[in-house]
C-alpha cells in the first residue's frame, strides 16, 4: 500500500512535518509513505491560474496515484492555515486528486487538545463538491503539547501515544483496503434505490407512499395497534402511548428508513420551525430519494451503501449552520439484527454544546488557557513555528469565522466558473 503525507504547513520548523516523519520510520512496515511538502506553492488566485505548473502538478501526480494520504496540519486561529487551504484550493479548481481519496486527519500543537478545530474544519473542505475526499470517520489524532512530545532524535517520547497512532494507522489501512474494494466493484455494484420500489418484509403495500396521511392509511390497512395496547419488547413491555412518550423524551431528533430506503418515522416531539433537521408530519411513507434534493443523491446513496455493506457501523457528520452557540452533530447508524442483516438507518441529530458546557462545569476545565485559545492562537514564546498559529497571543479572541452556504460556486470552493 502506498499512502502520501501532506505536510499542512510552510513554515521552516513544523512540528506536523515531524509528525508524518515520525509515521514514515516508525510504522513503515504497514505501508509505502512518501511525505509532500506546499512550501513552494502559490497563493491560489484563479486569474493567474498556475494549475500547469510542476509544483502543483507533482502533487497531483502523486496525490492522484496513492492508495491514500495523510494531512498533517496545525491549527492557525481555530482553523486550517491559509497555505493548505490555497493548496486545496488548486487541487478542486481544474484538477481533483483528492476526488474518492481516502484521507487521514492527524495534527500537532502547543496545547491540550491538539488541533481539533483545525481538523473538524478541514474534514468539511475535503468532503465539500469538488474536492470530494473520503475522510477517515470516528477516528482523530490530536497531540497536543507538541513543544515537549519529541525527543532529541525527532521521535514520539510517550508509548501509549506512539501506540495509539500505530492502532489508528492500521485502521485506517483497512478503510483504505476497503475504499479501493469498492471503488473497484463500483461498476457492479447495485446502486441504492431511493425510490424504494422495492419490496421488503415489512412493506405495507397499496399506500401511496407520498401520502400526506401516510400514516393513518398505513396503520389502518395493516391494524396497527395504538394507543394504551402493550407491545412486547425485548427486554420490557410498554403501551404504544409509552413508547410514544419515551421516544418524544429523547434529547435529540430521530428519523428512522428501512432497508428498503423508505422513511418510516421521526419523533414528533417539538415544532418544525424549532427542529435542528426539519422534518414534516407528510413525508412520513415517502422514499428517502424525496426527503434529499437531488444534488445530494450521491452522497445519500454511498452513505446507505456502506452502512448496508457493514464497511462502517455509522458516518458522523458537524453541520456548522446553526449559529456558533450550538454544535449540531448528524449520527447516522446502521440497524442490523442479530444475524447481522442490514435493517436500516436511523439518523440522530443532537446539538452537543448543553453537553459540552455541563461536562467542563462538572470538571472544573476549560477550553481557553489564560488569554490564549487552548487549541488555537500562537505561543508568544515560540511563534516562529507553526504549532498552532502564526498569530500572537492577542489575536486568540478572534471569532469563528461565519460559515455561509456557497452562492456562486456549485462544483468547488475555488470554481472557475464564479
């Protein structure tokens, strides 16, 4: 297996550099690894386009031809430094290697949790159209305290760490083994029917599966049972009315397809307007192709494919749209039953932040050291590398940066339409 490692940074001294040269010795007996460095590549400025260049065409070549790659990157103010994102930048303008690449997220920082905000946003750049990699999920390497991690001869002092990184790499090994599987299988592949015109077990057929009443004309065709009837459960037995309450309790929003694609529930527990995924009393019955716009079949599909495959249990995705004083996540989780047979998808979405804000009440940390951003912002004592920023400590309260939707742009974040 032949993986590349981006170094994230153009600085001279970069703790990410010795990172992926560190992986390159200690765990080359899991794979080829070739380190690319961006030091020499231009500011993206799509009026003087340098795609044709050597420097940007060398790390399409090689990007294009690996099994994979690992990025190592700092966090400059709570996100990627602007040499990496310039380097994305060319490689989703007129040519995409990244496009169905696996991809490996690790970083390096001063700090205690690494850089973690540089890596979530960095994940959303390589998932975005365009650039379309395949970003490790449920997986990250944050090693934070980067100034005293090293030993004199560039390697990781701690054991447990180095460890951890070889556990890390080797699943990542088998994603990638996985990856090339399926890309190579795709042309036989059945692709996913978001229609669901299919019939499965559980199937009410002769109901208009776009219904408004979908529901009312299900339960009556199949008599459902409602209301103070028991249902037996596994390990308990509840009223319908129970099971009703219970699921409206939970602090977060559910949605449930079968594996036939089709949408079969949501809990109903708040009002539209104030859901973090709005959902409608009608689309209840209808086929996951109408609950999605077209443009994002795709993803729905490779999504559904996996989980049904059993190649991952779930994808965890961050939706930053909802204003900084939330962090909304999307869990989408395979179903199976004890035989291991794919039964569907259930899709919760939970704004964390309540949870992030007890848990530090609770134990007393915090996310910030003194004046200085715990995981961004620079070290006013060793600013000339790139650890976590090439900012001073008095640039650490610089807000996150407002995420908006794309206006021009429908293939990249460096279109050379806009």
């Amino acid at each position: 297996m032949k993986l590349v490692g981006l170094v994230g940074s153009n600085a001279d001294k970069s703790y990410n550099r010795l990172l992926l040269k560190f992986i390159e010795k200690e765990y080359k007996d899991l794979f080829e690894f070739e380190i690319l460095e961006i030091k020499d590549v231009p500011l993206f400025n799509q009026s003087n386009d340098q795609t044709h260049s050597e420097v940007i065409q060398n790390l399409n070549r090689k990007i294009s031809e690996a099994d994979g790659v690992i990025i190592a990157t700092p966090e400059h103010n709570r996100t990627v430094p602007p040499a990496l994102k310039s380097v994305i930048e060319w490689l989703s303008f007129k040519v995409h290697p990244f496009q169905d690449q696996p991809v490996l997220i690790v970083g390096a920082s001063y700090f205690d949790q690494g850089t973690s905000r540089a890596q979530l946003h960095l994940r959303q750049i390589l998932e975005a159209p365009g650039v379309g990699a395949y970003t490790f999920p449920g997986n990250e390497f944050l090693l934070g305290h980067a100034t005293k991690a090293f030993d004199d001869m560039n390697n990781l002092k701690d054991q447990q760490t180095v460890n951890y990184l070889r556990t890390i790499l080797e699943k990542f090994c088998d994603y990638v083994k996985i990856l090339k599987g399926v890309k190579e299988e795709v042309v036989e592949m059945k692709p996913e029917d978001l229609n669901a015109t299919g019939k499965i077990d559980t199937t009410i057929e002769g109901v208009d599966m776009y219904a408004e009443d979908w529901v009312e004309q299900a339960s009556e065709k199949v008599n459902a049972v409602k209301g103070d009837a028991y249902v037996e459960l596994d390990r308990g037995v509840l009223t319908v009315n129970q099971l009703n309450h219970l699921l409206n309790s939970m602090p977060f929003e559910i949605t449930y397809a079968d594996s036939n694609n089709q949408f079969l529930y949501y809990n109903n527990h708040i009002p539209r307007e104030e859901m973090l995924a709005k959902r409608h009393p009608s689309q209840a019955g209808n086929p996951l192709g109408a609950c999605h716009p077209d443009y994002t079949h795709k993803n729905v599909s490779y999504v559904i494919s996996q989980l049904r495959a059993g190649n991952v249990d779930h994808f965890r995705v961050k939706v930053p749209t909802h204003g900084p004083d939330k962090f909304v996540v999307h869990t989408y989780q395979g179903l199976y039953d004890e035989d291991g047979t794919y039964l569907g998808i259930n899709e919760y979405v939970q704004d964390i932040q309540p949870v992030i804000d007890w848990y530090l009440e609770q134990t007393g940390q915090e996310l910030v050291d003194g004046k200085t951003d715990a995981v961004s912002g620079a070290s006013a004592n060793d600013n000339d590398t790139d650890g976590v920023s090439g900012a001073t400590a008095s640039d650490a309260n610089v807000p996150d940066p407002v995420v908006k939707p794309a206006e021009a742009d429908a293939v990249s974040g460096a279109s050379e339409h806009n």
